[in-house]
C-alpha cells in the first residue's frame, strides 16, 4: 500500500506510522528522516537543504519532494510505503500526484488522525525531558514521574522545552491548520481520506488505522 500520514502535532503520527509500516512490511518514510540523512551522508541535497537551514530559512518544496522522490525510488519502497511528514501543504501534494502518475503509481488512501485541539495542547505541553539524557520522557498526566521535577531513571532534572510550551504548540497548531489541513480536501475530492480517532492507547490506535485501511483497500 501507498499511503500519506497526517495529523495534527501530537497526534502521535510518529508512533503510529512506526507500527503501521512494521505491520504493512512497508518502509516508513519520515521528513526529519530524509533531512537528517541526506544531511548526515552530505549529499547535495542535503548541503542544499543545510545551507537553507542554516540562515534560518524554510527548506524550500522544491528540495523537499527531490528527497522524497530519491526516497521513494530506493528498492524498498516498489511495492509501498507510508509518508509521515510529507506532503506538507497543496503543491507538495500535487507534485506528489505527479511524480506517482509519472511511474504510473498511485496512492491507496490519507490517514487523517483526528485529535481535539485541547488534546493536542495537553499531550504535547505535559511533556518534561531529563536534562541528562532526552530519552527519558515524562508526562504530567498520562506519565508522571515518582518525584515532581525529577527523573525515575537517573534523578536528573526534568524540564519543559521551549518547544513544548503552551503558546508554542498554539502556533504550531495555526501553521498546520494554515499549511497542512487543507491537503486533507484536497485528497477528499479524489476520494482517499480515511479518518480515525487518535485518541486512546496507542495500540488501540494501531488496530482502529489497520481495519480502515483493510476496508479501504476491501472497497477497492
């Protein structure tokens, strides 16, 4: 299957894309991903996307979906793959569309995971991180640490990143409700969304996004 992940920051698109694409023998193609390899490995892409970076710039479409497009080419990806993180507003959608249509390929559905704006903010805001090592996560409400501000594993200390401050997230919020929620009607109109409710644990997730693709690909 050929599917496109979106979703609102801390819909846990991450997650869920890991386990889909494990249960779908698929690669999971994420942007950070492809950035951070192409990067890593110096390829021109990646001193093109870097030297962007490195003033403060948007990584322009253009370079985006030239990574995507090597990504999707490799050997792995023949028979699917699952995209996290790309396409990220209209026209990346429509080079998308063009570059499938070109290897006479199309895409098999748009998993929309839906989760309540407030829902969003709380997940995302609960977050602490110990300073010593960023692996060890933590969450006000759904994984609260033994000890307020310190971490079970180490006792280092926990802090929230500016990241994932409350005002922080309501902006990132605006921009994926500006940039990226309309290519959700843009794949509506060709008949390919198919929403789920991301809330809940995140095998209950896994398994309501796994019987929506079965009847989606049933439907076909």
């Amino acid at each position: 299957m050929r599917i496109v992940l979106v979703g609102p920051p801390g819909a846990g698109k991450g997650t869920q894309a890991a386990f889909l694409a494990k249960n779908l023998s698929i690669p999971h193609i994420s942007t950070g991903d492809l950035f951070r390899a192409n990067i890593s490995q110096q390829t021109e892409l990646g001193k093109l996307a870097k030297s962007f970076m490195d003033k403060g710039d948007l990584v322009p479409d253009e370079v985006t979906i030239a990574m995507a497009k090597d990504r999707m080419e490799q050997p792995d990806a023949v028979s699917g793959f699952l995209l996290d993180g790309f396409p990220r507003n209209v026209s990346q959608a429509e080079a998308l569309d063009e570059m499938l249509t070109a290897e006479r390929m199309k895409l098999d559905a748009v998993l929309d995971l839906e989760v309540p704006e407030d829902e969003v903010v709380k997940r995302i805001a609960g977050r602490r991180i110990c300073r010593n090592d960023s692996s060890h996560v933590f969450h006000v409400s759904y994984k609260a640490p033994k000890e307020e501000g310190v971490c079970d594993v180490c006792g280092g200390e926990l802090y929230q990143r500016d990241d994932d401050s409350e005002e922080t997230v309501r902006k990132r919020l605006e921009v994926y409700h500006t940039q990226t929620e309309p290519i959700i009607d843009y794949y509506k109109a060709q008949g390919l969304v198919v929403t789920i409710s991301a809330l809940g644990k995140v095998e209950e997730v896994t398994e309501r996004a796994m019987e929506a693709l079965k009847r989606e690909d049933d439907d076909k």
